[in-house]
C-alpha cells in the first residue's frame, strides 16, 4: 500500500475505534524484540503474511494461513508479520497469533493509542509507528504506552533526522523504510542509513527483501529483514532461511 493511504489508512481506524470500550488487556509474553535482536551478528527473519501473495495474487484461505505460519514457525523464523490491510481481518490476525508460538508484529502503521490497546486485544506483541506522520510527544506516548503492555515499538523512518529523533526513545527499534520509485527495497539507501545507528539498538529493514542478493547487502548492518514470498516459492523454508540469513 503507498505510504500516504497507509496513513490515511490509520488515522481513519484511530477515528473509528475512538471511544469504543476495551476490555482487559493482558501484556504480551513473546518477546519480538529480544527474538530479532542479533547485535548485526546475524540476520533474523521475521516472516510476512499477506491475503494474497505477490506470486499467486489468488488470496489464501485461513486455513492456508495459518498452515504457512505454523510451517514458518516451526523452521524457526524469528517472528511474524500480519498486514490486516493487505486482504486479511484482525480476525484471520487473531487467529494467526493465537496458532504460533512465534511472536507476531502488526505490520500496519498505528498513530494512536486506542489501536495499541486493540492490536494486543488481538494477540500482537509488536506495533508499527509512522515517525514522519506524529510528533515527538505523542510518538513518545505510543512507545510508552506499548511498553505498558510489553509489546515491542519499532519506528518507521526515512531520513537522517529521523533517525536521529528515533534514537532519543529508549528501546524502540528502528525500522529503515526505503524503497525504489518501484516501490522495492532500496538496499543501497538502507545500508547508507543503518550506518547511522549504534550497533546497540535494533535495526529491521521493513519493505519486503525478495532475493538472497538483497539479504546479503543488509548483513552486518541490520539485524532483521521481513520476508514474504521468498518462504512461499519454497519447498522447504528451512533451506531458504539459511539462503537468507547466509548460516
């Protein structure tokens, strides 16, 4: 989806979820930060999930869904990724989270609190934050509040200046955004901008890594990678993990 429907995307569910009431909410126990964090040691996989798979373009049935995602987690993948705007319902989402023991990421972008709350409702341990589209108090109350419920922030960013304001929250993981005008992973701009963060602080390359060409380019630099396809187009996603992460 372009960056500036996401958006729109969020803030319309944000408007639509305002005032309706949330039951308890129990925290999180699958630790998404700790299970992607490699110090660029390695290179964790976090697999995506998708309604329709880029190389089908026919949308899955759930019980196919969930299938793929027990498949991924039992070859060990670090964690999880559901997209609930890419043809799936925070149901097929819910149902996912509750059949993996993998932790599981809500790849959507979140601009409010009310989302967090109804995102971990549905079994996410990890959110999503736009760092272009808030400013630094309220960002900073969504890294507060997903911390309540020990879910992970990571915090989308495209520029230098972006970076530099992710840096001052204390445990989010960045999360480098940079695509070609094709709207494929730029591995030259991430390289250039995973530079720039410490080798402390988590850092996930978040478009979609389709080669293990790309992989390659980000080792050393990020700790992480989302990928999609590249465990469908598989007949054992064991061998395409080590493809990916080069062990």
């Amino acid at each position: 989806m372009d960056r500036r429907l996401a958006l729109a995307a969020s803030h319309e569910e944000a408007r639509r979820l305002a005032g309706q009431p949330v039951s308890e909410v129990t925290p999180s126990r699958r630790d998404f930060a700790q299970f992607v964090a490699t110090e660029r040691q390695g290179l964790a996989v976090v697999g995506l999930l998708a309604g329709r798979p880029r190389s089908t373009g026919q949308p899955w049935t759930l019980a196919a869904l969930i299938d793929h995602a027990r498949t991924c987690d039992d070859a060990e993948v670090a964690a999880l990724a559901v997209s609930t705007r890419c043809g799936l319902t925070i149901d097929d989402a819910t149902a996912i989270a509750a059949s993996v023991t993998a932790p599981v990421l809500r790849a959507d972008l979140i601009v409010d609190p009310i989302q967090l709350y109804h995102a971990r409702l549905h079994g996410f341990d990890a959110a999503l934050f736009p760092a272009a589209g808030l400013d630094s108090p309220d960002l900073y109350d969504l890294v507060t509040v997903a911390s309540s419920l020990h879910m992970a922030s990571i915090i989308e960013v495209v520029s230098r200046d972006e970076i530099e304001a992710t840096l001052r929250l204390p445990h989010a993981i960045i999360g480098l955004n940079c695509m070609t005008d094709d709207g494929r992973l730029d591995v030259a701009a991430t390289r250039q901008l995973a530079q720039l963060v410490p080798p402390q602080r988590t850092v996930i390359a978040l478009p979609e890594v389709r080669s293990a060409t790309a992989s390659a380019g980000l080792r050393g630099l990020c700790d992480a990678v989302l990928v999609g396809d590249g465990l469908l187009d598989t007949p054992d996603i064991g061998t395409a993990l080590r493809a990916i992460t080069g062990q």
